[in-house]
C-alpha cells in the first residue's frame, strides 16, 4: 500500500497540482458554456443551424490557431502561454455573455445581431484555447516516458475530465434559471485558472530518470507498429468526437423534444462525462490496454451501438444506457491516442497539436453538417449520418491494421530501435 501511495503522491504533492487545478477549472469552464449553448443560441432567437454552426465556428477558430501555434509558437514558455490564453478565454467569454444579455433584453429585430455575435465570440474562445491545451499537456507530461507518461496522462485526463463531469449539471440547472448564468459561471472558472497557473513552476513535470535510453527516447515498440496504432486511434478519436460533437448540440433538441427536461439533458451529459472520467483514470492506471487494436476497434463499435439506442430508443433508461456506452467508448479513444502520440516523441508539443487538431476535424465533422440535416432532412438524420461516419471509421482501421501485419511479414522492412519492449 505504500508503494502504491509512493508512486501516485510525487506528481499530487509537487507542484503538479495546480496544472491538474487549472485543468479542472477549465473542462468546468467549457463543459458548463458549451452544454447550455443549445439553449442559450435559441433563447436568444437561434435556429438549429445555428445551434449547429457555434461549435463549428469554435472549433475551426481553435484547428486554424492550431496550426499556428504548431508551426510558429512551439517555441514559447508554457506558463506564458498557457496564462495569456486563459486571460485571451476569459475576455471571449465575457463577450459572448454580453450577447446574450443583448439578444434578451433588446428588441426581436436586432436578436440575429446578436446570435452570431455569440458565435464570432466562440471562436475568439475556441482560437485562446490552441495557445492552452496543447502547452498544458506539454507541460504535464515533461520528459515522461513508457508507464510514467501514463499516468502522468492519466492523472491530467481525470482533472480535465471530472470538470467535464460537474460542468453539464452545472450548466443545465444554470440555463433554467437564465440564459445569461451559465457564461457568468464559465468567466469565474477562467479566473480560477488563471489564478492556479500562476502557482503551478516551469519544471512541475521533469521525470526524476532520464527518459533517454542510449541518447534515444525510449521507444515502446516497434517503430512500424507504433505508427500503425497512431492511425487506429487516431480514427477512433475523430469518430468518437464527431459523434459527441452531435450528442452535445443537436441531441439537445431532440432529447427535450421527447418530452424530458433540460437537467435531465444536463444528466445524460453528465452520465457521458463520468464514464469518460473513469475510463481515462482506469486508462491512465493500468497498461494491459496498450498495443491492442481489437480494443480499439471495440470502441468504434460501442460508439456505433450508443447512436443506434438514440436512434431507435425513446425511453429514458435507454438513452441514459447510451450515454454510458458512448462515454466509456469517447474516454478509452482519448486515452489510446493521447498515449501513442507522445510516446517516444522528442517534441511533445507538436504531438499535443496534432491530437487537438484530430479532436477539432471530428468536432466540424459532427457539429456542422448535423445542424443542416437537422434543419433541412429531419431530427434523426444527424445520427444517421453518424453511423455512416463511425461505419466508414471502422472499415479504415481494419484497412490500415491489415496493411501494417503485411509490412511486418515482409523480411527487413522494420528494424527494432534501441530499447525497444516487445509487443505482448
């Protein structure tokens, strides 16, 4: 049992901790705005385009900042970087909270002003946060490698994660008392971040060992088969986003329309984020999973199995049922590819980039044209269009997973690098 406590205590008593803080405080912050913008966007007088189109324009603005913070701002100080985006957030917030103050207190004829100056405000948030999440998974995971990134992973997925717990309820119970409380709430959980990262040292993440081996990262695989599981989960990823992405917005919708209330809305995704919660500590706490594509697959096909309860199930009990499966299918998808991408990688911040810039294709993917659908085909389409989506995602891993154990049969196509576990 001491042992045990040894290995979790260091990265919890150290100054670690207030990254996890700030973590939390900003999966609260989001979680909170973001599953009450379906409810705010049409208290305002939004259609569901436009229910649609808010997280489209955020998370375009946070892919297309992405792109130049990989390119052009690797170079910057995590703290710097990670504070000047949370104050950057906190500003954007306030602006959208302003519109939606506007829209409600202010004539029917100027409310469409109003609507898309909230989504151009969402976007200057979703552009802040590429300046946030990629250092502060940098950050975290320092020069940690093998079972030690792991659970420094698993450690930062659960803070995050249990914000993304709390923040559904949160912002449920908020909304019903007023469109303009959930964005009030997401601006003060902002500042606690801020606050927290102030206290957080540049050096809270150094590994004790040296994560070199022969002055090589130690790599946990094969080359060859560690790239082949990036491109499993990294399909898993986008699918299993684009499918959330859908749940979060246009679900809403559907799910009030059923005759069910918004907190209870604000339970499924609170159900959705605890699962994600559990299975990315249970991720980040045991390895058995590691280089395992038939979970990976799994996966793909319990987040199939939840869009087709929604779909064909009206009760609660079964849409809840689909709300766990999905959440256990997004977390375990989370987890594999934020492993597999920092593994063995020299630059962890462009790795952390090119995890979030998965993450934002699968959230466009499912965010906009399901708005459209919804709008133009009917309320179920968006999931349909889902479970082509998820279909075409599994079709692809087996492809890619059948192509790389024909690499590997190859004679000399591969050569294992030094230090090098094999695969079990």
């Amino acid at each position: 049992m001491l042992d045990e406590r040894r290995r979790w205590l260091p990265g919890l008593t150290g100054r670690a901790w207030p990254l996890y803080g700030a973590a939390f405080a900003t999966g609260l912050s989001l979680s909170t705005a973001w599953s009450a913008m379906p409810f705010i966007l049409v208290a305002m007088g939004g259609t569901k385009a436009h229910v649609g189109d808010a997280p489209t324009v955020n998370i375009l603005a946070y892919m297309a900042a992405l792109l130049v913070t990989g390119s052009r701002l690797g170079h910057l100080d995590v703290k710097r970087a990670t504070r000047t985006a949370t104050v950057a957030a906190m500003l954007a917030t306030a602006l959208m909270a302003l519109a939606v103050f506007g829209a409600t207190t202010h004539s029917s004829a100027s409310q469409r002003m109003w609507v898309w100056m909230m989504i151009a405000a969402g976007g200057l948030s979703g552009a802040a946060m590429a300046l946030f999440w990629p250092f502060l998974m940098s950050w975290v995971s320092g020069s940690y490698e093998g079972l030690g990134l792991n659970r420094r992973l698993g450690r930062y997925n659960g803070s995050w994660s249990s914000g993304g717990v709390v923040g559904p309820l949160v912002g449920a119970w908020l909304v019903e008392k007023g469109p303009l409380w959930p964005m009030v709430a997401a601006v003060l959980c902002f500042v606690v971040s801020f606050l927290l990262l102030g206290l957080a040292r540049r050096d809270a993440a150094q590994s004790r060992k040296s994560a070199l081996v022969n002055g090589t990262p130690e790599v946990p695989c094969d080359p060859r088969v560690l790239a082949d599981f990036r491109w499993l989960s990294r399909i898993a990823l986008f699918c299993a986003w684009a499918t959330f992405a859908i749940a979060r917005s246009q679900f809403a919708l559907l799910f009030t329309s059923h005759g069910y209330s918004k907190s209870q809305f604000g339970v499924y995704l609170t159900m959705v984020a605890l699962c994600n919660f559990l299975a990315l500590i249970a991720g980040g706490r045991w390895a058995f999973w590691h280089f395992r594509p038939g979970l990976l697959m799994g996966a793909q096909g319990m987040v199939l199995a939840a869009l087709l309860m929604v779909i064909y199930g009206k009760t609660l009990d079964v849409l809840y049922l689909s709300a766990i499966v999905l959440g256990v299918a997004f977390g375990f998808s989370y987890s594999s590819h934020l492993f597999y991408g920092a593994a063995a990688s020299r630059k962890r911040s462009v790795r952390m980039v090119i995890h979030e810039i998965v993450i934002s294709l699968g959230v466009t993917a499912g965010s906009w044209p399901s708005g459209h659908l919804a709008q133009s085909v009917g309320p179920y389409a968006p999931y349909w269009y889902a479970v082509i989506l998820v279909g075409l995602g599994i079709l692809g891993q087996i492809t890619i997973h059948v192509i790389s154990l024909a690499r590997a049969r190859v004679p000399g196509q591969a050569t294992p690098a030094t230090g090098v576990e094999p695969v079990q």
